[in-house]
C-alpha cells in the first residue's frame, strides 16, 4: 500500500571501482541525470581504499609532489577520475567514492555488483541486514562458480547472502571502449519473482549459508520469493523500462531479458570457446575453421543451459543477444584466452607457461573455467554430451591434440 | 514402381568450374569413392573451355614450352589440376572435366550447381529437356535475385527453369581454405515436396517463364510439385542421410536442415552485415561495436526472413547454422565487402572508389545486395524495419554518415 509523503527516488550504489566499475559508474551516473524523476543525482561508488601516486602519464601530474600518494577515493572525489583503473576518463561529478562499503549502500534501493568474482562473499556478507531490504541488485561480475555439487551463478550468490533479488548484466563489452563512449551493446537479465508486500523485514541471514544448487533459478519461487520484500510503493517502479533508464545510453544500447541464469552463463562458459577458437586459430587453419569452432561452443552453451537451467534457460539469449553470440564474436577476436591458446600452439607451448610468462601474474577465466565445467560435467555422466568443452579440457590436460578438435565434435550419425 | 534390373547408382555432375566449383569437385569425388554402393565413380564437372598457359609459379611449368596454351579441360584431366582457378591443388582422378555442359549433366541424377551468379539463366536454359526428368539439383552459389517486385532464390530460378527440385548449401566457407582441407562447415538445406511418381516426363519448359514471387516456397506445393518427377525406386533414396554422404568429409563438417530460403538468404543478406561491420571498424571502434553490429545485423536477416519467407524460414537457420551465424563471422573477419568498407572509411573514400582500385574488375556483391535490397524493401514500405540494412544503403548513399548508425539502428522505446 502507498504511505504517505513524497515521492521517493532510487539511490544507485555501484560496489566496485575497478576498470568495469568506473566504467559503470560513469555510465550510470549520465543516466540518473537524465532521469532525475526516477533516480537520486548523485551515484555512490565503492572504492576498496588504496594510496595511489599520480603517474607521469597523467594530466594531473606535477613533478613537485611526484613522491605523493592519494587515497583512491579522494581522488575520484576531487580530480573526477580513476587514475588507477580507469585513467584519462572523466567521470560525473556526480559519481562519489566512497570507501566504505557499508556507507556505500545505505539507503540505496539499487546495488550493482562489479566486483571481481572472489570478493563477492565477503563484501556481501559486511552488507548483510545493512542494506535496505527491499533493495535490488545487477550483477555485472562475469563468471559463475562451477562445482561438482552444482553450478551457482553469482547473481544467486549475492542474491542469497543479501536476501534480495538480483538479476545479471553481461555483454560484448570490453570496458575501456565503453568508457570511451565507442558504441556497444550489452544485455540484462532482471526478472524478479513476485514479492510478499506485508513481510517484516528478515532478520538473520538464512540465505547466506553454503547451498549447492543444480539449478538454482528452481530455488526461487519456492524457497525464496516469499520472504523477498517488495519494493514499497512510495518507490517508482523498477520495471524493464526503468531499469533500462539506468543502463541505456546513445554508446551503450541495452535488450531486457528475463533470463537470469542464460545471461550469466553466456559471460563464463564464452572463455572455454574462446580457448577453442585460439587453439584453431593458432593451427594455422582459417577463419572458416575459427568460425565453425565458434558456432559448435554456442550450441554447446545453449545445449549446458538448457540441461542444468532447463526452467529459464532461452536458446535465443545464447543465439540472439549480446551476452551470448555478441560475446562470443569479440572474445574469439582478440580476448586475452583467445590470444594465450593461440600463442600456445603458435609457440609450441603450454597455456600454463603462457599465462605465467605473458599475463604478469594474473589467470585465465578460460581454463579454470574448463576444468571446473568439466569436472560438473564428469560427475553428471555428460562430457560425450558436450565434445568441444570436452576437447578443450583434454587440450589443457595433454590428453589430446589441437589437430583432432574437427574429430571429436563431428556428430555421429 | 521398382523395375527389373540391377540397382542404380546416382552419378553425379558438378555444374562449374571455378574456385569454389572445382573445390566442390575435389570433395564430392572423395566421398563417392567412400560410398560406391550410392554413387558411380565418375564425377563430371563442366568446364566452361579456355585456353590457359602454365604459370611459372606449377610444378608443370616448362621452360621449352611456355608460351603453348593447352584446354583447361584437358589439363583436368590429364595432371588432375584446375592451374587456372584452384592452383596447387590436386583432384582426385575420377573428377571428369567436360567442356559440353549437356554431356556433363546426361544421365546424372545429381546436378551441383556452382556457377557464377550471372550464368545460371543462360547454362539453365541450355539444359533444360536434356536432364534426367527425376534429376535432383543443389545451388552452391551465393546469393538471391532481389527486384522491385519480389526476391526469387537461385535454388528456385534453377528448379524452375530444369522443372526439377533443387536445394542450397552455404556455409563459412572459403574455397581455397576447404580445397586445402582446413577444417570447415556447411549448410546443406534439401527437402523436396512429395513428388508424382507416375507423372511423364514434363515436355516443353514452361517453369522457365519469368515469374516473380514474394515468397517462392509457396509455390512448389501448389504449382509445381504435381509436376516433379519422383526418383525411380532403382535408386538408392535421396535422402538425408545420402544427401549428407555426399558432402560431408572429415574436413568438411555438414548439417542438413529443410530451409531452402534461409540458406539462401544468409549468403546474400550478411555481405549487407559485413559492409556495416567495415564501416564501423573502419572508425576505429573496437570489438564492441563490430559485435554488435554483426549480432543486430544477424536479427535483420532472420527479421527478412521471416517477414517474406514465413512458411519456410527458420530463426534457427541464421542463428545457429554455419550459412548463418557463421558466415557473418567469416565475412566480418577479412571477407572482400568487410575489407573494402573499412578502407573506404579509412581513406576518406566512397566504397565505389575503393572497388575500382583495389578489386580488379571485380564488384562487391554486398552493395549490389544492399541497393536491391534497399529497393525491394521501399516497395514493401518497409524500410524503417530493417534499420542497419537501411543505414547501409543510406551511407552507401550519402545520405547518412557511418557515424550514425548507433543511433540509426537504437530500439525505440
């Protein structure tokens, strides 16, 4: 029921500050100005505190104080830029940083997750009954976590640990291009379950617990939606149209779609192609070679969805929306799995020592990846069922050559 | 009616003798040697005759003797080599080249097409009454007539010139990557009406007439199934299953699907989707941008489809067949049309320019698709729903600028 008094806005809060964070930040930023009937002006942005110096490259560089270092946070908050993550891209004034996270998210009715998968647990759980309950969030962290026990996608994670719903954004979407306004597209997935309007706020945190689910979209209406707090009508409503409001710009076009778990696994399971198409790629065999391998790994998305998400999974947002043939096509043309495998067999080397020589200390999504699906796939008896996947697994292992892909994935008839 | 006699093998003819046909060739004449219970040896293929000198650059060259020209078809047949248009590659020997185009077809039951465009009326013409009546065909060749008045598919102008079925295959493939066996996919569509069994032999042509239809594959059940002559039971049947022995390799991966006019229309609407992705790549976008136009341009060509196809046209077949999504890629990657957008944006030149210099005599087929297209879909009053295929005309044009085609092609809400 409505309560008396003004109409409330929504307050954005992005949990994140890395280069997609800024980005996001930036982008949302120019959105809830350009829709101040919905949306608070100013957008809070999660800076997980660091002491920076201003590099050389930098327009605010001053060779007098070049020793000095700045908190993050105070940075973006006086020059408008993340000379760290995101530099030589200004950002709205009104995007603020902020360096608790807690603080972050009060009052905030939008939270939007951008941060690297393995802080995920733990920063939820210090926002845990800190926020508003009837808050929503986007996951815009790519991956999900596979295990032999059952696939969560991160938007259940955070879903679960902060009791609220949250829906997922991925795309073709490398982020310094969308800081730099380059046109590009993405998709999110936002669908929440029917919600109890008369719930008392949850106390506790039930949800936070370790739970394994096959499919844990099937969780929802049963388990969870009923103890999912509406969003009091004081609140304009967050439907497709509005949450578009909040992500779409004339450089960043967004489709809505409903399906949570096909948008999530769309942004993990493209790496294990991409690993695919660079192993070709590398062989020396042609674009047609690359663009078969790149055709097989999308069926074979839409095949591992429909399989473990079968409830909510659509064909159409692995085949028809950015966060799956889009992805797909910017991943297999220059995305760093794509570049190491085809640097592996270019070199005659393994992954593994391409990683450690070329990636400076970081991983590749793409293997993990690969051994985790495969691992999800060997305990459900199905890795015939999915022979590209397969094969690049037994890549990685030795167990099988790169020459032999055209082999293994030809249908038998 | 099975007859008396010894069961009948198919024999087979391929229709053309350029890069892509002599390819087809080389694949074809492996595979009927693999299955001799279904095909006879000998594989005819037309050779359209001219007088050619070794080039220095064969391992036939002769010093003594290079000024002397031999018959190309002789040449086929003598070192297995088509020297003029699949150098260095050697065919197997039951490939038969013939420079009657009648003899080449008489007897066959399995006609391959792979004649440039422009040719297929005139060498239509020359066949007709002088082909097996329960003759079957398959249109290798890229592309559709598109007028003013409606879109006929070359598989149709064949079928109905010959009065006998004939089905697609395209796919992401480049001649020269198949001859050398990199490994490939393709699209084979092939599903004939049910057939008269006890029907004559058709006299006269009168499928031949110039007829134009919106949307062809309505006809064939009501006009001129009635009048298809079925395959003798001596035959072994033309099924699926046979239909795929007789091009799928283990380099050469093939999917049977139903949609002729899918098929089709993927090979001749993502030259219009590889012109978009030049241009935007040609500003200097990045990935994104490339992707999204490729993945906008792939929901325009189902959307054709659909819109004048719509007893036939699968989403699937643009979506997630090698004639479809594929193709896209390969085009988007380094085909001719991608390649002479992007350079015409880079130069500051018109595209027009860019053909006249760089392509030898040779036109692009993506303006020539893009301008018919264009011209068909003003007739149907429906330019605003196909807005990238309409941007491309437009920029092709002048009207509008590269720059543009976000905005052009942003969903309005």
């Amino acid at each position: 029921m409505a309560t008396l008094g003004a109409q409330k806005k929504h307050k954005v809060t992005i949990v994140g500050s890395g280069n997609w964070g800024t980005t996001m930040s930036k982008l949302v930023a120019e959105n809830v100005k350009a829709h101040p009937d919905l949306f608070e002006e100013i957008v809070q942005m999660w800076v997980y505190e660091e002491e920076v110096p201003i590099p050389q490259s930098s327009k605010h560089y001053n060779p007098e104080t070049a020793n000095k270092t700045h908190k993050l946070s105070e940075l973006v908050n006086t020059i408008h830029e993340n000379i760290k993550y995101l530099p030589n891209i200004t950002l709205p004034s009104n995007v603020v940083a902020n360096p608790d996270v807690v603080d972050s998210c009060k009052n905030s009715t939008i939270l939007i997750f951008v941060l690297p998968h393995q802080f995920i647990p733990r920063v939820c759980d210090q926002l845990a009954d800190k926020i508003m309950p009837w808050a929503r969030a986007i996951c815009c962290t790519k991956g999900v976590d596979v295990g032999e026990k059952g696939i969560r996608l991160m938007s259940e994670a955070i879903g679960m640990r902060l009791n609220i719903y949250c829906g997922a954004l991925s795309g073709a979407n490398i982020a310094t291009e969308i800081a730099q306004e380059k046109y590009s597209e993405t998709t999110v997935a936002y669908d929440p379950p029917p919600m109890d309007s008369r719930a008392p706020t949850p106390k506790g945190s039930p949800a936070s617990s370790q739970v394994d689910l096959i499919s844990p979209s099937k969780a929802i209406p049963s388990a969870r939606s009923a103890r999912l707090k509406a969003l009091p009508s004081e609140y304009p409503p967050l439907s497709h149209e509005n949450v578009r409001k909040l992500f779409h710009r004339p450089y960043f076009h967004v489709r809505i779609v409903s399906d949570v778990a096909g948008v999530s696994l769309g942004g993990a399971l493209k790496n294990i192609v991409a690993l695919a198409a660079g192993f070709v790629d590398g062989l020396g065999w042609g674009d047609n070679a690359k663009a078969a391998v790149m055709r097989v790994g999308i069926l074979e998305m839409v095949a591992f969805g429909k399989a473990f998400f079968a409830d909510s999974v659509h064909t159409s947002t692995f085949t028809e929306e950015s966060c799956g043939v889009a992805d797909v096509v910017t991943s297999c043309m220059g995305g760093r799995n794509f570049r190491c495998a085809k640097m592996a067999i270019e070199r005659g080397e393994s992954i593994f020592e391409i990683e450690r020589k070329e990636l400076n200390g970081q991983k590749l999504q793409g293997t993990s990846t690969a051994y985790e699906v495969n691992s999800f796939l060997k305990t459900q008896g199905m890795e015939k069922d999915f022979p590209l996947f397969t094969a690049v697994y037994n890549i990685l292992e030795g167990n099988v050559k790169p020459e032999q892909i055209p082999d293994l994935i030809e249908p038998k008839q």
